[in-house]
C-alpha cells in the first residue's frame, strides 16, 4: 500500500532535507521501505507535473494508478480530439505507462469526454483512440488495466463526470483494485478533487 505520494515540480534530484517537512512520519525512517521515483519531465505525463514518488511496504503489492487522458497521456486541444488523428500522446508518456504496468501497479484510464454529449466525437472515433492507447502500451511492455469515460455534458448532472467519483467506483469494482493508496494524476483541479 502506498505511504506517500506527492506530484511535485522544479526537482532535479529527491532532496530529503528539503523535502522532509511534507513526508509523512512514517515514511522519514525511509530506510525500511522501498521508494520509487518516477522521472515525469523524461517521461512526462503532463507538461505541469515533476515527478511522481510512491513509498510502498517491502513484499506489499503496489495498486492502482488513476491516470487522466487529455492533458496527461496525450496533447489536449481547446477544439477536443475528436479522432485519430488528432490524438497524440505527449513525449514518453505511454513508456511511463509501460514502467508503472512493469513495476507491477494496475494502470487505469478515467477521461471526461463530453465531445460525445456535444455532438463532436463518435463513440467509434474513441473506442479507436482508446484501442491505438492500449495497442501502443502493449508495444512498449506495459499494459492499462481500464479505460474508462463520462460521454455526458457537463451539465447533466451525472455521477460518472469528474470530479464525481462514478468512473473510479466503476474500476474498483469490475477490476477489483484496492483504492486504499491510489494515486490519481491529472492536470486539472477536478482530477485532484475526484
């Protein structure tokens, strides 16, 4: 289970000193834990975010890696990506996938698409974007456990539309993944509040 995670920008380098204060207590005796870093200006999930650092307990089975799609895994646009070929993953995100589904965490996709409610997008045009995800994911070793999404308006008033928790509740259950300790990464303040 994870003891800590904290996106953070600007580091170069995990400085415990100076990044102490924000470490759990538990989690200072860093020694008895194993710790991840995870390099996201290499491998960036969003051009925002600096790293992602997951302390988990030796021999405990890491868990659930909520992911967001535009923004995070691949370029958003003010004009939706509406298909294929507007879909293009940002810079060493889908390798970043591959490392986290390697390292043994369930990675899960939960994406607002509204586009669909708005008459933008097909449902077809993202069943492909989703299938070319996870056949570009395989390619590099990794694996994304779930894509799910919210085709609904803003305004509909639905309990799948982040930052609603429906889509999180929804993988929990039909990938039966422990949400004690997940992490959630987005670029949006109603990803943090889901």
């Amino acid at each position: 289970a994870a003891l800590l995670v904290d996106l953070y920008r600007d580091r170069t380098a995990y400085n415990l000193p100076s990044y102490a204060p924000s470490v759990p207590k538990q989690a200072r005796k860093h020694a008895a834990y194993s710790a991840a870093l995870y390099n996201i200006p290499a491998c960036p999930f969003t051009t925002t975010l600096g790293f992602v650092l997951v302390f988990f307990e030796p021999s405990v089975p890491r868990g659930v890696v909520f992911l967001d799609r535009d923004g995070v895994i691949n370029q958003d646009s003010p004009a939706y990506v509406r298909s294929l070929a507007d879909w293009r993953p940002l810079p060493g995100s889908l390798e970043a996938i591959a490392r986290l589904s390697r390292a043994g965490y369930r990675v899960v996709v939960i994406t607002n698409q509204s586009g669909i409610a708005r008459g933008l997008i097909e449902p077809k045009a993202l069943e492909a974007i989703h299938l070319r995800l996870g056949e570009q994911t395989e390619s590099l070793g990794g694996n994304i456990a779930g894509v799910y999404f919210c085709p609904h308006a803003p305004d509909a008033g639905c309990n799948c539309r982040k930052p609603a928790t429906g889509l999180i509740d929804q993988a929990v259950r039909e990938l039966d993944v422990d949400p004690r300790g997940a992490v959630f990464v987005g670029d949006r303040p109603s990803d943090a509040a889901a």
